[in-house]
C-alpha cells in the first residue's frame, strides 16, 4: 500500500471514536440493580448476553410458572452480543460447508431446525415487539477474485445435487454488481431467506425488557463467581450475595466458564469493525444496494459488511487476533493498525465512496472452538448446562442454544439433543505455547492461501484431515 494512499484512506478515521457504534443508542435502557442478599430460585441463568437472555426468555415461555433468575456481570448485551454485525443467521454450524464437513449425515436436519429457529426468532420479534431493525432481506457471499468465483459456482453446483440450494441462487458478475456495484465483485451466492439484519445491541436491551415483563428477575453488575452443589441444587456465589437454585444455565461463551473443563475448549479473537457516517442518497445510489442484503467475501481472511437502518455501512472482519495465552483484556478492543488496514480495503471495494468517513471504530473478543460452532454439555449430575464456541455465529444460533441448554436440563430427548453435534464435544485447544503456534501457523497458512489463489498448504490440508483450524 502507497504511502500517499495509506494517508488519504486513514484520514477518513480521524473522527473515528473508537466505541461500538451500536452501544451509543440514546434508547440504551439503565442497568437493574446488583444482587444484594441471598436469593433462591428454580432455573439460574449467568449470562446477558444473547444465551442467557434467550434461556431465561424460553425458559418463561416453556412454564411462566418457572422461578427465573439472571445475572449479568456488567450490563445486558454490553459484549459480543451488543457489538457485533447484526447478521442474523439461520445457519447452526457456522456455513453450509462447515456443517457439511461434520456432520454429513445431518445436514439436512440441522439446515431445517435452523431455519425454524430464524422463523421462531422473527415470530419473538413481533410476539414481544422488540424494536431491533429486524431486516428479512438475506444475505450474499461475494467472490473477488476470479478462482473465488469459480469455487462459487462449483459450490452452488454441489449444493444443487445434494438438494441444499433451495432459496439460493448463484449470481455472475453482472448480476452482483446489479445488486450491489462493487468493481471488486467477480461473482456471488445469494442467499434470500437464510439470514436477516437487526441492530444487536436493540435485540440484547428488547430481550431482556421481555424477560422482564414475563417475571425474570434480572441482576446486572453482578458477576457469578464461582459455582458449587448445594444440597440437592447449586449455589452460585456474587459480590454481595448468593443464590440457590435448583437448576444453572451458562451462558458465559468467551468469559472463563464456571465448569472449570469446559475452559480448553474455546479461546478467544478479536475482531474489529467500522461504521461509516450515514450515506447521502446520491451515495447510495452510486453503490446500488437496494435490497439492503448482508454482505461478506470468499476469503479465507474474510469481510462482512451491511447497512444500518440509518444508511451507514459496516465494514470489518478480516484480522482475527488471538493474543498469547488466551487472555481477554479491554486493551485489545481498540488497534488502529487494523483500522487503517480495514479503512484500505473499504475504498478498494467502494471506490465511488471516497470522501466518505468513519465515525466508530471498535473491536472485541468473540469465542471460538476447534469446530467454528457452538458445543454443549452438562455438569453436577445434569443440573447444570452450557453452550458456547459460537465463532462469531451466534446472533441467531444462541436462540437454539439455549433450548438444547433446555432440554438437557429437562432430561428431555428431543430433535435437538438426539444430534450428534449436540451429543459429541470438538478437540480442546491444547496449553500455551502450542495453542498460540497453532493458531498464528494457521493464520499465515490461511493468508498464504488467499494470495495463491486458495491453494492450501501442507499445514492446512493436515487441519482440515483433523477437524480443526481456526476462523473468524
């Protein structure tokens, strides 16, 4: 990158605050008050972000006579939940070709519940009236290079024959560039039904009004600290209090769990984004985008990008930073080397855009596993269960999470713990520093193979025979 270019594309983020834009909202609710005392209930949820609100919501919904309490160590949606894209996915397993490289044999299964699950998560939106810019509007991959598009249109192919194409379609360049005009854009899978837009921090602060309204008490600045029996149910120990209750629901994802085992299983990476200023109409015009679609490309270092209900773009991804002994620090949420990087690309992309600036810029850890889609389990003789490793997928998934999180603590067999993705757990990450050589090896190879024309190298090839890698 010139010099000349780096200046003019940085200048663009000199505004630039660098807090997640979706947070700012001025109808950001106040927090509830912190856990003073000793409580005790049925079902206890920690967590508020996605997860925990969707388990303590279903939970109401299932048997409103259900005593439900929910702590949150902060504020409700103050993480990943209330920072992230707002792509609101159907898919459970992180993609089609993840899911179909696990779990072959229940592909079909798994692409049908999760299409239930968005229609359910639409259905929640009006049932409750949760004011979150909910958009049906779908969602397409993007190839911008030419090997890119060829593997597109081989991967619409196998979808064809194995029957999985159905609300797909493969667009050219022309046509993808009818929808939206990027001269970056050589080809595209358009997908209609399968994904929606929504404002994440809206659906975090609209869950947990719902909650709420249906008698969940919920306790914010109230981290859970640690978790133990008690008698024929668990304790949870807080700051200034604790709580009983017969049945613990985790909803913790990237935080340390409170089922010490379970922590090998996810480590933590950041991810960063940007928000333009709202887009004048001429601006818009000259990008297209009329149907509002999400949008991510091919890359193994991929970007995703979508308007917001205000005509301003979000545009991150591609740097997924994982910091040396998995630690989750404030101090990484903010690294303006990606954001000139990020800024670079934008106006490659939208060259009709220059001028344009950003006024937010942030970033955040999400939690990933070595199968890129959540896991489930349960601890203390099933009283307690938990779901995380969603790997930046969770919008949508968590709401299905949190009913397997359900059943299991039922004792129920249903559709969704009778899946072998449910039942079957991914590869730990191993200690440092092997997880940290994996990972960045791993990354090198992944860059590498973008710059030669997707060809894998002998480190990747071994991952991909081994069920394991690592995606942002």
């Amino acid at each position: 990158m010139a010099p000349s270019a780096m200046n003019r594309w940085t200048k663009s983020l000199s505004d630039a605050q660098p807090v997640p834009y979706w947070l700012e909202d001025p109808g950001k609710p106040h927090p509830e008050p912190a856990l003073t005392g000793a409580e005790t209930c049925d079902l206890l949820v920690v967590g508020g972000g996605y997860s925990g609100l969707w388990t303590a919501l279903n939970a109401k919904e299932r048997d409103p006579g259900r005593d439900v309490v929910l702590l949150e160590g902060r504020e409700v949606g103050w993480a990943a939940s209330g920072r992230n894209g707002g792509f609101c996915a159907a898919s459970l397993t992180h993609g089609l070709a993840n899911g179909l490289a696990r779990w072959p044999d229940e592909i079909h299964k798994l692409e049908e519940l999760g299409a239930r699950n968005l229609d359910e998560i639409e259905a929640a939106v009006a049932r409750h009236g949760l004011d979150c810019d909910f958009e049906r509007t779908g969602e397409i991959d993007v190839a911008t290079e030419p090997y890119q598009a060829w593997e597109l249109r081989d991967w619409y192919d196998e979808l064809a024959r194995k029957g999985l194409a159905d609300g797909i379609e493969f667009l050219d360049a022309d046509a993808v560039r009818d929808q939206v005009a990027s001269p970056t854009f050589e080809a595209g899978l358009y997908d209609r039904r399968g994904v929606a837009m929504l404002h994440p921090a809206k659906l975090a602060w609209g869950l947990k009004r719902a909650c709420l309204d249906l008698g969940v008490r919920v306790y914010e600045h109230t981290p859970a600290l640690n978790l133990k029996a008690y008698g024929t149910g668990m304790a949870v120990r807080t700051p200034y209090g604790q709580v009983r209750t017969r049945q613990v629901a985790l909803g913790t994802n990237i935080f340390p769990s409170l089922v010490r085992r379970v922590r090998a299983y996810t480590v933590p990476v950041y991810d960063y984004a940007l928000m333009t200023e709202p887009l004048a109409a001429e601006q818009l015009a000259s990008i297209g985008w009329k149907n509002r679609q999400g949008l991510g490309d091919s890359a193994n270092q991929f970007h995703y990008f979508r308007l917001s209900a205000d005509n301003r773009i979000l545009w991150g991804g591609y740097d997924a930073v994982y910091p040396y002994g998995g630690r989750v620090r404030a101090e990484y949420d903010d690294r303006p080397e990606t954001y000139a990087k990020l800024a670079g690309h934008f106006f490659t992309c939208f060259p009709q855009l220059e001028g344009v600036r950003f006024t937010h810029a942030w970033g955040g850890a999400i939690d990933t596993c070595s199968r890129f889609s959540a896991f489930f389990g349960t601890a203390h003789q099933g009283r307690v269960a938990y779901a995380a490793g969603y790997t930046g997928l969770g919008v949508g998934a968590t709401r299905f999470g949190a009913d397997v999180m359900l059943d299991l603590l039922a004792g129920e067999r249903t559709e969704r713990t009778e899946l072998e993705m449910v039942r079957k757990k991914p590869l730990p990450f191993p200690p440092e520093p092997f997880a940290w050589t994996g990972i960045a090896l791993t990354q090198w190879s992944l860059a590498r193979a973008d710059s030669h024309a997707g060809r894998r190298n002998l480190w990747l090839r071994a991952m991909d025979r081994l069920g394991l890698g690592f995606d942002s």
